[in-house]
C-alpha cells in the first residue's frame, strides 16, 4: 500500500498541467518579458491553465526553471537549451529583441562586433544573447544589475553596454540620459522563445498551435502593440 501511495504522489507531482491549473514562468520584468507574458496569458488561457510571472534576475531565474522549480521560461533566446537540457522550446517566437551598444558622449562610427572588442563593454549577467556576442573579449565587465553598468558608463570606467532597446531607451529617457548615445543599427536582432520544463512536454503540441494562431491572426503583434512593444 506505501509503495502504491508514493507511486501516485510522483505521478501527480510530475504530471503536466491540465486545465485549470497554474503555471509560473520566470522572467526579468522588462517591457519585452512583460509584452511575451501577456501573449502567453492568451494562448494559455484558450486552454483554460492560468498563467503567473515570477520576477527574478535572469541567470537565476533559468537555474530554477531548468531545476523544475519554475514551470518554465517567459522568453529566451533558441540557445539556452544547449546549457539548460530540461527546458524545452516552443518553435513559435513569441517576442524579438534588439541588442544596441550604448555610448555616452560619443557615437560609433561602426556598430559591429570588430569595434565593440576593442572597447571596455559591460553586458548583465543571464542576458545569454549578450554573452554570446562578447565571448572571448578582452575588457568584459559583466554585473547582475544593468543601473550599475549604466553607473560605470557614466564614470567614464567602460566605453559601451549591449542592452536591450527598450531598455536603452528608458536610460536616454531619464534625468541623466542627455549624452547617452544608442548606435544604429542594433547589433542583433534575436527571436525569443517561450520554454516549457520537460515535466510539461505534454503541453508542447497544443501551446505551439495555440501560439501559431495567434501569430498568423496577428494577435501577437496586437498585443505587443497595445503593450507599447511594436
């Protein structure tokens, strides 16, 4: 009787969600993952599972994902699942990021990856597309906190950060902002991708065709409108 007890309790714990369940995806709390967590209320929502964001900094926020103490990922890049082999992508971008190289007082005359490894260059910590544009660079400062790379540009400590665009835009936006310079054109334009942990593979197939009818009605595009995205 114990061993049949334990048997259904595992299978209970590790069975996916169904409808009217919860699930709660990690995410940064960015104009972006918000945009993509609204999307995702949708989809889910026409599969009667209520969906929650859980906010948190964006390399923790994978390691609990992957760990299977989150249901999954908001939106990443399509790169993660190397590092992270317990989430599983959703084949449908639900979101687009552009990474900008931000300046203060000057203005690039090349926006490319030849010039940016000559420069001092701060990125955040769990922006994986960032990391992986600057392996390898000689003078990387990477920080969990954009504001305290933003506070270094300022000082004259680093010569550029690569951010994301909405979030440059809030920095040129403030107080402080009058020399701040974003350089065109952006570095990377990058799709991103809602994940699932591997617990829930059995909602892969009909969140995917949930989402691809979102994205040919343009309900997506809607949404990020309304959310100021696009």
């Amino acid at each position: 009787m114990r061993i049949l007890l334990i048997g259904i309790l595992t299978l209970l714990l590790c069975s996916p969600a169904s409808a009217g369940q919860r699930l709660v995806f990690g995410y940064g709390g960015s104009s972006l993952s918000l945009g993509s967590l609204k999307v995702l209320e949708a989809a889910y929502g026409r599969m009667g599972i209520e969906v929650a964001g859980k906010k948190l900094p964006a390399a923790r926020s994978l390691a609990l994902a992957d760990k299977g103490e989150l249901d999954g990922e908001v939106n990443r890049i399509a790169a993660i699942e190397r590092d992270y082999p317990d989430l599983i992508r959703v084949d449908v971008p639900i979101n687009s990021v552009e990474g900008v190289v931000v300046t203060n007082g000057r203005t690039l005359e090349n926006t490319n990856l030849e010039t940016l490894r000559t420069m001092r260059v701060g990125i955040k910590i769990g922006n994986k597309y960032a990391e992986l544009l600057t392996e390898g660079f000689p003078e990387l400062t990477r920080m969990p906190d954009e504001n305290k790379l933003m506070q270094l540009l300022l000082a004259g400590r680093l010569d550029a950060l690569l951010v994301d665009r909405p979030w440059a835009l809030t920095q040129v936006r403030s107080p402080d902002g009058d020399r701040l310079r974003i350089n065109e054109p952006p570095l990377a334009v990058i799709p991103l991708y809602h994940y699932l942990h591997a617990r829930h593979a059995g909602l892969v197939p009909g969140i995917t065709a949930e989402l691809r009818a979102m994205r040919d009605s343009g309900e997506i595009d809607r949404i990020q409108r309304e959310q100021g995205i696009r």
